[in-house]
C-alpha cells in the first residue's frame, strides 16, 4: 500500500490468456456483474442435481470476477495493499435445481458498502431468467488486515471504483 493508502489496482487487457477474447464475462456496472457458470459432472451430486455447496462457489467466483472487472486483483491486495476479504455471514435461499450441462449466470449486485464491510446480494439463473432464480444469497464480506486479521477500512482506490468515480 502506498503513502496514500490506496490498493493497487491492476491494469488489465480485454483479452484472455492466448490472446482470445473473453466476451462471456459481462460487466453491468461498478456495483453489479454477470458471470457465466457451466455445469460439470464435478459439480453434481448422486442424484445429477448440484450440488448445494457448489452455489457458493459459483457465487464465490462471480465476485472474484467482479472485482477483477474493476481492476483489483485479490492475491494483489493480499500482497501489496496487505489486506483479504473474508466472508462474515451468508444468508441463501435453494429455491430449483439446476442439472449437469447447465449453463447459468451468477448475478451480483453490491446492496451496502461500510468503511469495513460490503454486502452483496447474488443470484444463480439461466441466462435471460433473472425473475425465475435458482438460488439467491446475501453475503457481507469484512475487509481484514492480512497481518492482524482485524477489519480494515476498504481502500479508498476499491471504494471510488466501485462508487463510479474515477480512479487514475
């Protein structure tokens, strides 16, 4: 972390690894994201439906993507702004099942942002069936210092971001 206690941003290219375009990922803005999930035999149960642990996963993924989208890279703020982002408490809600070969999209959209805190509130459909959700969870993750592992105010950098300001 610098003299000015901002996180390091990343600055990241529109492509993926190889050079191919990654156009799966959609980005609806600085406080939400769409992320593509693809259902693998691994991801299923006994029974071919998911299974349930498997949500949080997608969903875990779906804001790793989102604050990869805003330029912050999570072993980046580990290292170099010294802070992790842990999980607090998580409310979630199975409501249908999805099946192998299922193609689905992990929504988030960010309903509070605290000086150590965010809350965000996800979703898994099909894609185009964001009324008719599979699964939906509330997760407030706590912003630690990666030492002391005591809450740490948000970089400022991460909170103008997120709040669509600007960030040099």
């Amino acid at each position: 972390m610098g003299k000015t206690g901002a996180a390091v941003k990343r600055e990241l290219p529109r492509h993926a690894k190889g050079g191919v375009v990654d156009d799966t990922r959609r980005s609806i803005g600085a406080d939400s994201n769409l992320w593509p999930i693809r259902i693998y035999y691994e991801d299923t149960d006994a029974g071919g439906l998911v299974y349930y642990a498997n949500y949080l996963k997608f969903m875990e993924r779906a804001r790793t993507e989102w604050l990869r989208a805003l330029g912050f890279e999570q072993d980046l703020l580990r290292r170099e702004a010294g802070i992790i982002f842990v999980v607090r408490a998580v409310t979630i809600d199975y409501l249908r099942p999805a099946r192998f070969n299922d193609l689905l999209e992990v929504a988030s959209k960010l309903e509070e942002l605290n000086r150590v805190s965010l809350v965000i509130r996800q979703q898994v459909h099909y894609p185009g069936e964001q009324e008719k959700p599979l699964c939906t969870a509330t997760t407030k993750l706590a912003c630690l210092d990666v030492t002391t592992l005591r809450p740490r105010p948000l970089p400022a950098n991460l909170v103008m971001e997120i709040n669509g300001v600007a960030v040099e």
